[in-house]
C-alpha cells in the first residue's frame, strides 16, 4: 500500500513537465515571433511608414538615333606586296620601315647593268635593220623603175617587194625587241605602285631577288581612307537597304573594345550582293577617312550604324523600365512624393536610352534605382551624389508572394536591346 502515492507522484511531475515544455515551444515559436512584428517599435512595422531613398530621372523629348551594333573588322582599301619583276642582285634598299610613301617612290634599286648591255645590244641590232630596210626599200623604187621601161620582168619587182616586207618586218620585231629591253632596264627601279605605309623588309641589300618570290620586298598598305568589313542579321536588312536605295548617307561609328571612345566616323559604301545562308547574316562595308590613322588594319572595332533618327520623342532611360507579366512598367514619382506604376508602350532602345511612345510625359521623374522595395503608393525620398544611402531591412514575404512588381509577380530581368 505504500508504493501507490509514490507512483502517482511521479506521473505528476512526468505530466508536469510535458505540460512546461508544451507551454515554452508556443511561446517560442507563437508568441516571441509575432510579437516584433505587433510591436510598435519594431524596424519591421517601421520599414513600411519610412520613405524610400530612390534615384529618379525626368524624362525628356528629342531626338532619339537608332543605330545597328555590331563587331567589325578594319581591313586597308588596297593592299600590295611589292615584288621584283627582273631578277638580278638588290643594290640598295631606299625606304624605312613604317614609312609612307606616295605612289611612284623609289623602294629599291637592282643592279641595272645586265640589262643596260642587253638593250644596248637590242639597239645595235635595231640600226642595222633599219639600215637593211632603207637599202631594201630604194632598192624597191629602182625596180619599179625598171619595171616600168621594161628592163625587168614582174617576178623581179615581185621578189624585191617580198623583201621589203620582210625588212620590215625584222625591223618591227627588234624595235618591240627594244621596247622590251628598256621596259626592264626599268624595273631595275622599284617603285611604289600605290600611296600607303610600308610594313618590315623582307629583304636586305646584297641578296639575289627573281620575280614571284612569296614574300616579296615588302608590303604597302593604304590607310587613309580605310575601311571597316562588318555584318548584320538578316531581319534588319530592310533598315538598311531601303535608305541606302533612297540615296541617305547612313554614318556609321567605329568605337574601341569598351565602347568608351569614338574612333572614327565614316559612311556606309555598299554592302554585299547575297546572304551568308551559314550565319543568315550581310556583310557591310564601310569607308572611313583615317586622317589621324586611330583605325589600324586587322584591328577589331565596335561599329555602330544609324538607320534613323526619331524626332521628338520621349526618351527615359533604359535602367528605369521595369517588366513583369503585365508586361513593361515604370515607377513614377507623383504627388507627395509617392510612387505610381505606369504601364508603357515601347519604341527603339539605342544603348543606354529608351523611346516611350506611350505611357509618360515629359518632365516626369521616372525611377531608375531603388526600385525592388517599391509599390504603388509607396512614399519615397530622392536621392543624389555617388552612393546612396543603406535600405532598411524588408520584411518578411508570405509565401508564394513575389517584389519588385506591382502585380506581385516576380520581377522579369530585362532582355537585351
């Protein structure tokens, strides 16, 4: 009988401490976790009374350029490797590397005097034919003399005459032979053949150069004007062709790897008469004056063609426009300070820029950072300088809910122009 009060004392305190540790999880995991959000003080409660801090932009109306980007090639108008055209032994080589040069310069001289004796000999022979041909053709007329008081039968005048052509014809043949041995007597002179810089010799002074050797002497190419080869895909073809045909200049930009700086500004020249069915792209050329030389062959530019330019328009930047499933959307700053969602048709985009045909007006702020904490309504504050200032914690989201767009969707990330 004694055992009994003390079994039911120890249920007791096993029922006691179950019921204690009940009570602490819902205090735990009920009251303590509401209790920050249903206090006052809280920075959870306070997050949605404070302004935001924002950057805004007002939106402008001008002229907005809408250019084709693109990767280009510069590439020289002309190139030309400069060869030996008589063979004989290199006396001099009269140019520095990297030099420009004019058409008609002198590049090198070859040892001249094989080809000096050679004509000399093609003129001797040249003067006897002459000679030959004069005795032939007096000859020629004292027949027909004789001929006429018939003294002489017509197979004589005949032969006579047959020998007159023939001189004649040794005399053609040696004078073209003549010809030929001053026409290389003078590529004894290597000449530029076109204006342009020179790139490295190929060939030192004292070396036996022949024609057609691979590496020639050296290479002029031309850089003033050049030109930039680069391609287009095929659905913006009509932006480029139908002002083309119509007799537009269409400029095109040549920019460094980063895009920060400008090298140069030509135009359009033609573009290439099919598509490339491999890539479904066009090739473009385009001619650039290079008077400061800053486009250099083979170099790769960033080329940026402009096929219009919108007059007039409503430009917002590019950073400012937000998408979602209601599709793209801007946050306006309106009365009070406070945020409205703007639903926007869309024109060109061009860099950092955006045409808006429709959905703002000019002069009105529109929201380009701080905008993942923003809703319609919200008051916010505008901000200036290089950095802004830190965001206040954001609360907690319910599940399922998405930021940043007013339809409670999850934010689109905007596709590239």
């Amino acid at each position: 009988m004694s055992n009994a009060p003390s079994s039911f004392g120890r249920r007791w305190i096993l029922y006691t401490l179950v019921a204690g540790v009940f009570a602490g999880g819902v205090w735990y995991f009920g009251i303590r976790k509401v209790a920050p959000t249903a206090s006052a003080g809280s920075p959870w409660r306070s997050n949605s009374m404070t302004p935001t801090p924002v950057r805004a932009v007002p939106t402008t109306k001008q002229d907005l350029a809408v250019h084709l980007r693109a990767i280009g090639t510069v590439a020289p108008v002309n190139t030309v490797t400069v060869r030996s055209r008589v063979e004989g032994q290199l006396l001099q080589v009269a140019f520095t590397e990297g030099q420009e040069v004019v058409a008609g310069q002198l590049l090198a001289e070859i040892d001249p005097t094989p080809y000096r004796l050679r004509l000399a000999q093609m003129e001797g022979q040249l003067r006897q034919s002459e000679s030959q041909a004069r005795t032939a053709q007096n000859d020629l007329e004292r027949f027909k003399q004789l001929h006429a008081q018939t003294l002489i039968s017509s197979q004589q005048l005949e032969g006579q005459q047959a020998l007159v052509s023939e001189r004649l014809g040794v005399l053609a043949a040696e004078q073209a032979q003549v010809e030929d041995a001053r026409r290389q007597l003078a590529y004894t002179r290597i000449e530029a053949p076109i204006a342009g810089r020179l790139g490295l010799r190929q060939v030192d002074a004292g070396n036996l150069v022949r024609p057609g050797e691979a590496g020639g002497l050296v290479v002029i190419t031309q850089t003033r004007p050049i030109s930039v080869m680069f391609t287009i895909p095929e659905l913006d073809l009509q932006k480029v062709i139908e002002p083309l045909r119509a007799g537009e200049a269409l400029t095109v930009e040549a920019w460094d790897r980063g895009e920060n700086v400008v090298l140069a500004t030509g135009a359009l020249r033609t573009v290439d008469n099919q598509i490339d069915l491999a890539t479904g792209t066009l090739r473009l050329k385009a001619e650039f004056s290079n008077t400061d030389e800053r486009l250099f062959p083979n170099q790769f530019v960033n080329v940026r063609l402009r096929v219009r330019t919108l007059k007039d328009t409503i430009v917002i930047p590019a950073v400012g426009v937000q998408f979602g499933s209601r599709g793209p959307y801007a946050f306006v700053v309106g009365a009070e300070n406070k945020v409205t969602v703007r639903d926007l048709v869309l024109g060109p985009v061009d860099g950092a820029m955006q045409a808006v045909i429709k959905g703002v007006s000019p002069g009105e702020l529109v929201v380009t950072e701080g905008v993942d904490r923003l809703r319609e309504g919200r008051p916010v504050t505008i901000i200036s300088g290089e950095s802004a200032p830190p965001l206040p914690p954001a609360p907690p989201a319910a599940p399922g809910s998405g930021r940043g767009a007013p339809d409670g969707t999850k934010k689109k990330k905007k596709s590239g122009a």
